[in-house]
C-alpha cells in the first residue's frame, strides 16, 4: 500500500459515506416528468420526483453492480442502486465520484449468492481522504482532463465511424460499377440500382451460387448434451466479430449434436438471417452452423471474394425483405431471388483484389486508432488514480493551469 501525503489520511468508506439505498419504481409506476430515473447501468426513464439533494452519485447494486455513475441535479436512484448526495458524506462529491470509480467496484463480485454489491464489503474498502480544499482542487482538474480525454476518444470513434462508411461506400460502388469509370452503361432493371456496365449480367444470386440452410434441429438449442466434442459450431455473433474470414470458434459439437446439424466445408459465405441479419463472413475451417444462418457456395462462374463484398454491398436491399416477428428474420429462399450485378469472373477477380488492399489500408488504420483509444482510456484511468492516491498532488497553480495538454501524450 502506498505511504500517503502527511495531510491525508486513510479511512475506510463507512467511516466517511454512507450508502443510501434506491428505491422501487416500478417503470409502469413513473410519471411524465423531467427527473432522471437511474438503474444499475445510467439513466432508465424519467419520473416527476426526486429522491435525492442535489448532486448524486449513483452505484449499481444489483445488475452492473459496482458501476459509478453521475447526476449534475437530484434524480430517482432505483432499487438496484444505492446513492450518495450531500447528506450521505461530508467530501466534496464530484471527488469522491472519481474516488469510487478508481476502487473498480465493478470488478468483484462481493455477494456470494446472488452477483451484486454487497454495501458492508464495499464499506470495508480503505479510501485516501485528501483536506477537503484538496479534495475541491482535484475534481475540477479531474474534470477538465477527463473531458479533453474523452473528447479525443470520441473524435477517434468518430474516425473509425467515418472510415467504415468509407470502406463499405467503396464495396457498394465498385461491386457495382466496376474499377472503369470510362466503360459504357446500361440500364440494370433494378428499383436500387440505375445502371450497370454494359458487359455485365444482371442476374439472381442463386443461379451464381448455392444456398444451403444451415442445421440445429435439436430443441432446445442450448441442450447441453449437444456440446463439447470436436465439432466446430459456429454461430451469428462470430460472423459479426469477424474481420472477413471465421479464423476462431468458441462452441462445439459433440457426436450426437452432429447428428441434427451438418458440416459445411472451408470457403462457405456465411450469413446472418436472424439476430445480426445480413451480416456475412468467410469459414476458413470447416464446421457446422445453426438454421439462424445460411451459407452461400459460389459456382464456377462466381468469385468467392467478389460474393462476399457484394452481398455487403446489398445488405440494405436484402433487409427490405426481412420480417419483423419477435426478431428480424430473413428468408433464405428470398435471398437467392434478388437480382444481383455479375462482372464475368475475371473482373470479380480484379474488383475482389482491389476491395482486398482498400480493407486492408482501413485494417491498418483502423488498428492505430484503436491502439490509440485504448491508450486514452487507460491514461485516463492512471490519471485518475494518481489524483485520488495522492502520488499526483495537485496544488492550486496546477488546478489554474491547462491539464487538457497532457492528452497529447497518450497517444504517441
């Protein structure tokens, strides 16, 4: 444990919070009205009364148990939460916000039989309790650096938002109009597509490619008596965590699951008809997939890397076809019916090498940004930590200056 600044000292919480319990309210028992409701997670609705003093923080109990969050004005704290305003402590609040932060409640679970934070383990905590002027000159210098940190984050969010337009704007004009701009058009036929070159087809997806339902007949599907064999089983989350290709697979089939399911081979375009619809990713093992997925075998006449920016390129259009009952489902029979542009195949080939260096640019940069992000959020973390454990004191010709400049040095 590390010593202490001479003027601080170390208490546990209790001896210095208390933890205020939420209270029930129930959301078919909230009133129209402005004060913000607070469940374990942030803000859950609004309701016409407070049950706070003013400025709160609020710490998840039940759910996100241990998660700190805010409230500038007095708010309803629900019965997952517990609270604490101006008479619950006699510490400046805002500085104590980012003390409870830098304790990671969130990261034990203190209750045994039922996941949630238990307020006499929590009270157990030793906390460092700068003076009170202190305490004052810390929160606003915590304030200003983490929303010049948190605005940098966002900006490079931003930028990953806009390169993913970016890129899927490219796959949407190249699979459809080609790497020549020059080269003569046609009419396509098609209510989402004016023109096309005039040396392509226009044709349906399934007389490109075949397409195979996947299988898991068994109900329940989470039996798990199916599970655990050598079997790869792969499912609609691991499309969407997938760059391009399914290289990993966290679930298995067991022999008698492979008897209701089928293996489908490497080099299958896979895609999402529930859950995540539209989306699509390339096996590169063999494996097994459920019915919420269906996989597309392109034939001789159809590129495999060209199948798979395309059907990116024509999610929107596939999705008018989706149904909405308790989820959004698509009928895999509908999608082998849309008509779709076809280049002959070695055009797909040129179109397919060239989306494959555009992506891999946007990997590139997409990997700093994210490296980048990463490194704020975590300096923003041992900022805060130095603040409230004193091994950064913050005096009051610090608290006057700028601490927004100490941004710049995360990301290098």
């Amino acid at each position: 444990m590390n010593s202490l600044p001479p003027d601080w000292k170390r208490d546990r919480l209790k001896d210095r919070v208390r933890f205020a319990y939420g209270d029930s309210l129930a959301a078919e028992n909230r009133n129209d009205g402005s004060v913000k409701v607070f469940g374990s997670n942030g803000v859950v609705g609004v309701h016409d009364r407070a049950i706070t003093k003013g400025r709160t923080i609020i710490i998840g109990r039940k759910g996100s148990f241990g998660k700190v969050t805010w409230s500038d004005e007095p708010c309803f704290p629900i019965d997952t939460t517990f609270f604490v305003d101006s008479s619950q402590t006699q510490e400046e609040l805002r500085w104590l916000f980012y003390a409870l932060e830098d304790l990671q409640l969130d990261t034990v679970n203190f209750d045994s039989a039922v996941p949630g934070l238990s307020r006499e383990m929590a009270y157990s905590l030793p906390l460092a309790y700068p003076p009170l002027p202190e305490q004052q000159r810390i929160a606003p210098y915590l304030d200003a650096s983490c929303a010049a940190i948190d605005a940098a984050v966002a900006a490079k969010r931003r930028q990953l938002e806009i390169l993913d337009a970016l890129v899927l704007s490219t796959v949407q004009h190249v699979t459809t109009q080609g790497l020549d701009p020059s080269i003569q058009a046609k009419p396509s036929g098609l209510d989402w597509l004016p023109q096309v070159p005039s040396h392509w087809k226009v044709q349906q997806i399934k007389r490109r490619c075949e397409l195979l339902r996947g299988k898991f007949t068994h109900r329940p599907r989470n039996d798990p008596a199916f599970y655990d064999g050598e079997f790869p089983f792969v499912q609609t989350g691991d499309i969407t965590a997938a760059e391009k290709y399914i290289r990993s697979y966290s679930q298995t089939l067991n022999e008698l699951g492979f008897s209701v399911s089928k293996m489908f081979p490497r080099g299958t375009l896979v895609m999402s008809i529930a859950a995540n619809v539209g989306d699509v990713a390339i096996l590169d093992f063999e494996a097994c997939f459920p019915d919420s997925m269906v996989g597309l075998v392109p034939n001789h006449q159809t590129h495999l890397d060209f199948l798979y920016y395309l059907m990116r390129a024509m999610r929107g259009i596939l999705l008018r076809a989706a149904v909405l009952t308790t989820q959004l489902n698509l009928n895999y029979v509908r999608i082998g019916t849309n008509f779709a542009p076809f280049p002959p195949k070695d055009e797909q080939e040129q179109i397919a090498a060239f989306l494959n260096a555009k992506s891999a640019e946007s990997h590139a940069t997409k990997t700093i940004l994210n490296k980048q992000i990463e490194a704020l959020i975590a300096y923003r973390k041992s900022l805060i930590h130095e603040c409230v454990t004193g091994q950064r004191r913050i005096t009051e010709a610090v608290s006057a200056g700028s601490p927004q400049t100490d941004v710049r040095w995360a990301v290098r």
